[in-house]
C-alpha cells in the first residue's frame, strides 16, 4: 500500500524472486549429513580417512541388513522394473542412504570459501538459522554476563538447523578424526558449533581439549 499526496493509497502487488543460493548443490540429496573438508595440505591423509569412511559405512550397511532364510514353500516376488528416474541407486534395500555421509571436497574455485573456516561459519554457510528460547539456567545460578547470542541473548539462543556437519580440518590429518558441529546447545550455558570427534559414522565422543 502506498500513500499519496492527497491521502488517498493505492494498493501496489509486488512479485519477490528468492535468489538461487550457490551452495543449494552441496545439500542435495538423501545423506545424513556433510563431510567438508577445510584442510588441503595433505591429500594422503585425507584420501585415507575417505578409505575408512567409506569402510566404515559399507560395514553399517551390511550390519543392518536381514539374514537370509531359506524356504522351498515361499516363492519370491516377481522383480519390478525400476523407472528411469527411481532413487533405488542412492538408497540401499534397508532404507539406508548410500553414502550415509556426503564427502563435499571443494573444487580449486570453491577452496577459498571453505579453507580453515570456523564451525559457526560452516553453520551459517551450510544451515538456516533460527532463535530459541534459551535453556532455564540451573537452579541457583545467574544468567551469563556478559550476553551471547549463541547462549543467552536476553533469554533467546541462536540455533540452526538442517543437514549434521563434519568438518575435516587441520588436526583430521594427524588423529583421522572429524569434528561434528553441534547446531545448538543442550543445557544451559553450552552453546552452538560445540565440536566433537568421529571416528566413523556409528561412534562420537566429546571432543579434544
């Protein structure tokens, strides 16, 4: 609606377009989460860890399957042929996404955006932000002083939300480990991008200190 000089208002429509996000192709498709790789100073490294990942993830797989029985007196049902556009090669017979975990290794282009960056920013780069209320401090204590929006910014936590991130990153080299970002803080106190380590997709742990 938009005011005139006489009083009168003229009712105007106006059309948003939403801008396509440049990393919409990182998100696609049915894994639990994002592997992304923020170190590129040893490719031996980091080739390995991709090895038992990927070990690691077939071994899930297999783990989850249903034993074979054997019965002469229940005929199998007749295959169906599976259309041209079907999902079947993405997702294994358990229902289980294969990859569980996408590997985004970014293209020599894409490199200076991800090298070396913070786990908040992989969040905000990778994930929706949204607010919450924030955790009821225990009994007895105060709020935190001074305020963090990542903890308590007058009662409101910042979180986020959408696909887990792994980030591989300096130290991955050397322990084999990724760091999984929390997106928002458990109890009181505690705050998004907390890290902990994984060792493959089944383990985690708290972090190093």
């Amino acid at each position: 609606m938009k005011g005139g000089d006489d009083g009168t208002y003229v009712y105007c429509k106006i059309d948003f377009e939403q801008d396509d996000d440049p990393l919409d192709h990182l998100l696609d498709g049915r894994e639990l989460g994002i592997l992304l790789r923020t170190d590129y100073s040893n490719e031996d490294a980091w080739q390995a860890f991709c090895t038992k990942l990927q070990t690691a993830e077939q071994e899930l797989v297999d783990g989850l399957k249903k034993p074979e029985t054997s019965n002469d007196t229940d005929a199998a049902p007749p295959a169906t042929a599976q259309p041209e556009d079907s999902d079947s090669d993405t997702e294994s017979s358990e229902g289980v996404p294969s990859p569980i975990i996408k590997i985004v290794n970014p293209s020599p282009p894409e490199i200076p955006l991800f090298q070396d960056i913070s786990n908040l920013t992989a969040l905000r780069l990778l994930n929706d932000v949204d607010i919450r209320p924030a955790p009821t401090p225990p009994a007895g204590e105060s709020r935190i002083k001074p305020q963090n929006r990542l903890i308590d910014q007058g009662t409101w936590q910042e979180i986020y939300s959408g696909m887990n991130i792994w980030i591989y990153d300096t130290l991955s080299n050397t322990d084999q480990c990724l760091r999984l970002v929390s997106q928002e803080g458990d109890i009181y106190g505690t705050a998004t991008y907390v890290e902990f380590d994984l060792i493959d997709p089944r383990t985690a742990h708290p972090a190093h200190a």
